[in-house]
C-alpha cells in the first residue's frame, strides 16, 4: 500500500525525491541521444548560423535602423570562413557536450513538471491549483528568452566579438570550442533572466522584498542592465537599446506582481 505523502518519514521523501530527479535526468539523456543523432544538420542549421551575414536577425536589424535613419554594424557584417578545431577529441567531446545542454533546454518544461510533481501533495487544492500555472509561466518565460537570446543577443554578441581587435596584428583564430561555449552560455543564461518575474514572485511570498524596496532600486537596476547590455552588444546604442528594453520590461513587471502579493497578504492579514 502506497504512503500518503504526509506520512512519509524523512527518508520516505529522499526516495521520492531520487526517482523524481531519475526522472528528470533521463529525459535530459533520451532527448541528448535523439540530438547526437542528427548533431551535423543541428550544427549547420542551428549552431554556427550566426556566422553567416544572412542571417534573418541581421537583414531585420539593418532594415529596421535604415527605416529610421540609424547607422548600424548590422548591414556590413564580416566573419571569418570557418571555425577551427585544435584538439583530436574536439569535435567528438563538442558533439557530446552541446548534445546534453540542449537535452537540457529542451526538458526544462519537464523538469518543472516532476519538481512540480514533488511538491505538490504538500500543498492545499487551492494552492496546488496554482501551482499548476507556475509550470505554464516559468516554461513560457523561458522559451521567450531562449528565442530572444537566439534571435537577438546571440547575433549582436557574434559580430561584437568575432570583429573585435585590440590591434591589427592580432588575428582572432576562434575555436568551435568557444563558439559553442558562449552560445549556451547565453541560451540558458539569458533564458534563466527571463525567469525574473517568477523570481520576484516568490521572493515577495517570503517577504523578502516589497514593491518599494524594487521601485527604490529602480535606477540601480537600470544602471546595471544598461552595463550589462554594453557588454553583450556590439558598441552602438541602438544595439543597447534593443537588448536593455525587454530587461526592463521585466523589471517593471516584477514590481506589478509583487505589488499584487503585497496586496493579497495585506487584504488576508486584513480579514483574519
């Protein structure tokens, strides 16, 4: 006979929580496997795509700043033809890698779903009502930042750093090591910003931050993400901007849902 969750001992809860993470990290392998099976198509059409001037950001990106008369990097954009490889391993070892770190992106929705699962019979049917939108919200947040991360900051980030020289003696050889590195460096990095607002959430549940508290800080914030946009984008503004805007934009979104929490338990405390 199956334990009801609130019986369970403390090592009843480990077990549960082993054959969640089990789970969890078979789905990354299974989906790992299926992706280094097709690893070359993916690579081609997915991975170095960002190399190539044609790339759909770029022609939007042009077109968009000539619209309203902005210089921009984006409409003469140069690569170097190929991505070398130094090690006998190299490749084989890069196949792997980028294999499991897209196995991971692609079964983060699932892997919310058995943390989900593990905690769910701790939770009263209203919370765990809501709970259910939790796995809707943070799996929507972080596809928007890993199409925005793709499609936006990996672009800029590509054309920043593959022309960039301290002198023209110096010639950038890049490694496919290094190209893959930052772009899943920047997929799940900035996937992960995107969970600002949920972050926020939770923070304001336990207390620990007020809508004042964020609406105080409100210009350091802006501080930092216009630095951190300095330094993933290549050196025009307009470049900044697009990078920075949705940043805030979160911020912002962050102070509304704490402020409704804040009004929640205010209205709660109220009533008891």
């Amino acid at each position: 006979m199956k334990k009801n969750k609130n019986e369970m001992s403390f090592l009843d809860h480990l077990e549960e929580l082993r054959w969640h993470l089990i789970r969890s990290f078979s789905a990354i392998f299974i989906i790992a496997c299926v992706i280094f099976v097709f690893i070359t198509p993916i690579y081609d059409h997915f991975l170095i795509v960002h190399l190539d001037g044609e790339f759909i950001t770029y022609k939007i990106f042009c077109n968009a700043f000539q619209l309203f008369g902005i210089e921009s990097n984006f409409c003469a954009l140069t690569f170097d033809d190929k991505l070398v490889n130094l090690n006998v391993t190299g490749q084989f070892t890069m196949a792997i890698w980028t294999s499991l770190v897209l196995g991971l992106i692609l079964a983060f929705p699932y892997i919310l779903y058995e943390a989900w699962r593990f905690i769910a019979p701790g939770l009263n049917k209203k919370e765990r009502g809501r709970s259910r939108w939790f796995i809707f919200y943070a799996s929507l947040l972080f596809l928007v930042g890993l199409l925005f991360s793709y499609y936006v900051i990996m672009p800029m980030s590509s054309y920043f750093f593959y022309n960039f020289t301290v002198t023209d003696t110096i010639k950038n050889t890049i490694t496919v090591q290094s190209h893959i590195s930052l772009l899943t460096n920047t997929l799940l990095g900035v996937s992960l910003v995107f969970e600002l607002p949920l972050i926020i959430y939770f923070l304001s549940k336990l207390g620990l931050i007020t809508p004042a508290f964020l609406r105080k800080y409100r210009k350091h914030a802006l501080v930092v993400v216009l630095i951190l946009a300095a330094i993933i984008t290549p050196p025009d503004v307009a470049s900044q901007i697009v990078v920075a805007i949705p940043i805030l934009i979160l911020y912002e979104f962050g102070i509304l849902i704490s402020k409704r929490v804040e009004k929640n338990y205010k209205k709660k405390f109220k009533n008891v």
